[in-house]
C-alpha cells in the first residue's frame, strides 16, 4: 500500500514539539505561531541535515508563515493579504511546456499509489509519488484512502475538458496555494516534488474518460 515513511518526520516534530507547543501564549489555544522564537530554536536545535532532508525545510516562506495561525488568516482582515498570497502563488505556475495537458493515467495511478520520496534515505534525483490517496478517494477499486479531501470520482466526468477547467485542475496539482492560500494540498510542482510529465499522468487519471476515475457506476474496471 502507499508509503508514509514521508511522513514520520512531521511526527517527530510533533512529539519533540510536545512541551513548546504546551506553553501556549496568552489568549492563543494555538500555541506559538511561525514567529515564536523559543519554538523556532527548539526545531532547528532537534534536527540536522542528513541525505537530502535539509535544514531549510524548517524555514517558512511567507505563505506558509500566513497559514500557520488558521484563526488569523481566515479572518476578514486578513482577506487582502490571503488575495495577494493566492496571486503570488499563481505566478509560480508552470503551464505545460508542450501545450499537453494529459499524460498515461496508468501511469498517474502509479504515482497516486506511491508516498514515496524527500525523505532522508531516498537518492537525489529519484522520482517522489504523489501519495494522493492519503486525502483523497480516487479509483473505485482501491478500498484505502484519505478524507482530508473530497472524493475525485467521476472527477472529469462530472467537469469535462475545456480549457478552464484543465488550467484549475493544473494549478491546484501544481501550487494548490495558488487556488486557497491556505490549502491542505501539498505544492507539488512548485516544491518540486513532482514533474512536469508527473503532473500531466495525474491529470490524466483525474481526465481521460478511459481512467477509472470516470468510469460509470457499476461498470466493471
């Protein structure tokens, strides 16, 4: 099945965070935002650089300084600044080089399927999964998926294939920061975790009516 081994690191943060994360500021049930010193410190003091997993994934951009008070950025005065992130993000897309949306949904199963990659035991260069299924309900067939996302069957079935809706889909895959600035949906392309050619199998999956994605209720895959 798909492989969180990507994930053990955010545990770990967790837990190493456990007696930071209890001295809450006053007022604040969120605890130390990105600008806590004492929890900035505390990270950088737990971890060290080993194989690809570097330090600098602990440093924040600004977009991700902005989410990490939810209360505060979903606030109306914050609504400016989410409209300006959102745009910032949405510059970052790369369009397909070719004009191509679509790649082999099989493929883009394959990669849906994998959670494997960034960690510290992977080789630079080696292809990251896109550990799709995490979030989301996908092929009828795979009976183990996430609900952090809403369910993507009869995704284009259901919202065809014009150019709008490609360029959203696309988007969302690539920086989905770019749509809701404070999305749950990893920055696949913008982060580099995915590939261009990577990017258009999925979109495939989620598309080509021969994906089963699409396929009609009871017809068998």
């Amino acid at each position: 099945m798909k492989d969180v081994v990507k994930y053990a690191a955010f545990a770990a943060v967790l837990l190493l965070a456990g007696p930071a994360l209890a001295e809450t500021k006053a007022g604040s049930s969120w605890g130390p935002g990105a600008d806590d010193t004492a929890f900035a410190h505390m990270l950088a003091a737990s971890f060290k650089d080993k194989g690809i997993a570097k330090l600098d994934r602990l440093t924040q951009d600004e977009t991700q300084a902005f989410c990490s008070d939810p209360e505060a950025a979903a606030s109306p005065a914050a609504a400016e600044k989410r409209q300006r992130i959102e745009a910032a993000n949405m510059a970052t897309v790369n369009w397909p080089s070719d004009g191509k949306w679509l790649g082999d949904w099989k493929e883009g199963e394959k990669i849906a399927q994998s959670g494997r990659g960034n960690t510290w035991t992977d080789k630079p260069g080696e292809p990251n999964g896109g550990n799709c299924y995490n979030c989301h309900q996908i092929s009828p067939a795979e009976i183990s998926y996430g609900t952090i996302g809403p369910s993507l069957l009869q995704y284009g079935a259901l919202r065809g294939g014009d150019e709008e809706t490609m360029k959203a889909a696309w988007a969302k895959i690539y920086n989905a920061k770019s749509l809701n600035a404070c999305s749950n949906m990893p920055r696949a392309g913008h982060m580099g975790i995915l590939a261009e050619a990577q990017i258009k199998h999925l979109m495939a999956l989620l598309f080509d009516p021969a994906s089963p994605v699409n396929a009609k209720a009871g017809k068998p895959q």
